[in-house]
C-alpha cells in the first residue's frame, strides 16, 4: 500500500504567451504554485493552484505559509487505495485562516496537496484520476464515462479588428461556446457583442463575463444592451462585496446569472442557493478546492436546480489541465466548458504531452493511471523561483 514520504512545494513563475487583459486584472506571468508529492516506494504525482488574492485572498508566499502550518500528520502511514486518499483529502484540516479573510482561503494549498497525493495513490493503484468522481458518494447521480469533451474559447477585451478577427477564427475552427469578457474601462460593451456576433455566426452560444465590473444599479440597463446580441449567461456582474445585491437583481433579468469570484467555496454555494442570488456555479479547481469540493459543488447546485460550468485560471499549465479534462469526462450536465489552452497561452510547458485542444475545442479522454501526463523535470527547474521540501512525519 502507498505511503506519502514527501511534499515538495515550489513557486514556479509561468511566463504567458501575450497579456491577458480583463475587467479585474491584467497579467503576462503566474506565479503558480506546484505541489510534488513523493512516495515511499519512489512513486510521485504533481498538483497545481493559481492563488489570486482578488479571488480567494491567497498570495504565493500566503501560500507557503498555509503549507508550513499544515498538520502533515494527516497523510502519515500507509494509505490504503485511492478510496482512502479521497477519504484523507476530503477530510483533511486546514489551518486556521487569517482574520477577515474569506471561507475559501487556503483553497489554492488545499487543491495542490490534494491532486499530488491523489495522483500519485492513483499511479500506484493504475487508474486514472477520473475514477476518485465513482469514489465521491454526492456526485453518483451526475457521473459519466466519455471519450472526449469539448471547450469553448473567449475573446477578451482588445482592438475592434481583433475582436472581430477572433470571433470569425473561432467561428472557423468549429467552436460551439465563447465567453466575452466586459466590464474593461474605455469598452464599448454592445458594440463589442454586435461585432463578435456579427463575425462568429448566429449558431456560436456567446456569454459574457463581468468579472465584478458593474455596480448593483447598472446591472440590468447593462444586460439589457446586450440582450438583442443573444448572450445566454452573464458571469459575476457585481463585485463579490455586493454579491448579495443579485438576490433581488436576479428576478429582473431573462438571462441566467453565473457566479464565479463570490463561489469559491461550499459556504459560498450554501450562500448562493439559500439566497437565490443566481443561476450557474463557475467551479474551477484551483479557486474551489481542488477536485473532491468541485464534485461537492456540482452536487450542490444540481440538487438545488442550478447549472454549472467547469472553468479554469489563466494560464494553468498542463497539470490542472489534465485535472479539469478528467473532471470534464467524468462529470455529467456541464453547461459550459473552459481551459486546455496550453500552446495557445503557456510559454513554458511543464508536461511532455501537449493537451491544448484540437480542431472545435475537442480534446480526447485521458486514461493513462494519475493525471495521465509526464512531468518534464527540465521545464519544472526552468520556472522554478523557490523549493520547500516538507516531510510526513
């Protein structure tokens, strides 16, 4: 049976292909935070998180400081198969928070450690990662087994021709969904939508991202402008601090309303739904988790009657990209689906096997046992600004 010897923690700086600019933020690097987890019997695997502080209030030195306070006590001893590796990390106790700080803080420690340790038992035991959604009992309801998924792309706020060049080549390539990002200073937002319709075609699903860009009473004068444009979600309008605004904003709007920045964590769902401040959870791994709390979120929002998509943090590299895909081919009734840009965006790939999508957002099934990738321990020291090593006692 496996037991965990080792955690390396590393602050890797991901340098990105071109700046990615929306409402919230404009960046052309990561400083990304890479989990090793290594076995007694010299077996390993890998995690990854993006801590943003406008998301979850995580820094990559806050990060490390989760790390040092984390009673590693808790994955000591053998651990008897991926059943009791999903069992350990879905119960494991994280430090205490700072004061102020949200429920989701410490999230982007949690999803690292947990896809690490959940790789490398899953390695040992030869199966892919996808089985750990049979072995989470909430989400039995919703699980599947496909052979492939397809993504969606997004058009951030640029140059008019820009918008328009990258709305025909989607259109092009066969892509079904694309997200546009509004909310940028200086952005004429329905001239924007006029134009990417225009040249993506009647047939392309397009919604919107706000990313918390309007106030509360713009809301719907916002939505309407955009409605004649056929957008069939509009994510995170408000700042999280006025999320609870949207609760009575919500029943004025025929479109659907998606949470992202203010659900980041189970509380957050229990907040949304008691509330019903929305229509669509945005779960991503990094910002929610890790894998098992993604799970518990699409649990949560299917019993309460709401969609959800699987998203994904700017530039990931090909870690929580294999992630998400096994999340993605293992999870039932995803509205919409985000991430796998690795060429398109990640000026340093850290995995031997490339897993950017191909032709219409389509990328195949993972199935070798773990993440099914390789690490390429070249690229991983090439990023590589600082290393901790943290034995399991």
């Amino acid at each position: 049976m496996p037991r965990l010897l080792s955690l390396t923690a590393i602050h890797a700086r991901i340098p990105l292909k071109r700046d990615v600019k929306h409402a919230s933020h404009t960046r052309r690097e990561n400083d990304t935070l890479l989990v090793e987890a290594q076995l007694a019997d010299g077996g390993i695997g890998w995690g990854e998180a993006l801590p943003r502080p406008y998301v979850t209030g995580e820094t990559i030195e806050s990060c490390f400081e989760t790390l040092a306070a984390l009673d590693l006590k808790q994955f000591g001893g053998t651990i008897a198969g991926l059943s009791e590796a999903v069992h350990r990390c879905r119960d494991v106790r994280m430090p205490q928070r700072p004061h102020g700080q949200r429920d989701c803080f410490g999230n982007s420690v949690r999803c690292a450690v947990e896809l690490a340790v959940l790789d490398a038992v899953a390695r040992a035991e030869g199966v892919p990662l996808s089985r750990v959604t049979e072995l989470v009992p909430e989400a039995q309801a919703f699980r599947r087994s496909a052979s492939q998924v397809r993504y969606g792309v997004a058009v951030m706020s640029v140059k008019p021709w820009k918008e328009a060049a990258s709305a025909l080549a989607y259109r092009l390539y066969g892509f079904q969904q694309c997200k546009v990002k509004v909310g940028v200073t200086g952005q004429n937002e329905p001239a924007s939508l006029r134009r990417i319709r225009r040249w993506a075609g009647a047939h392309m699903d397009v919604r919107v991202d706000a990313n918390e860009a309007w106030r509360p009473d713009e809301v719907e004068a916002k939505v309407a402008a955009l409605q004649p444009f056929g957008i069939t979600s509009v994510e995170q309008p408000v700042p999280h601090s006025d999320v609870g605004s949207l609760a009575v904003i919500r029943p004025k709007l025929d479109v659907p309303l998606m949470l992202d920045e203010s659900l980041c964590s189970l509380g957050d769902a229990d907040r949304a739904i008691g509330d019903e401040r929305c229509d669509l959870f945005n779960i991503r791994l990094s910002k929610c988790g890790g894998f098992i709390n993604s799970l518990l979120l699409a649990a949560k929002a299917r019993d309460a009657g709401l969609g959800y998509q699987l998203g994904c943090m700017v530039g990931e590299t090909g870690i929580l990209s294999a992630a998400g895909r096994h999340f993605a081919c293992s999870v039932d009734g995803i509205r919409y689906l985000e991430g796998s840009f690795d060429r398109h965006l990640v000026a340093e790939r850290l995995t031997e096997q490339d897993l950017t999508f191909g032709r219409g957002g389509i990328a195949p099934a993972l199935a070798n046992p773990g993440l099914g990738i390789t690490i390429d321990p070249k690229a991983v020291e090439r990023v590589s600004v600082k290393r901790e090593l943290l034995s399991i006692p």
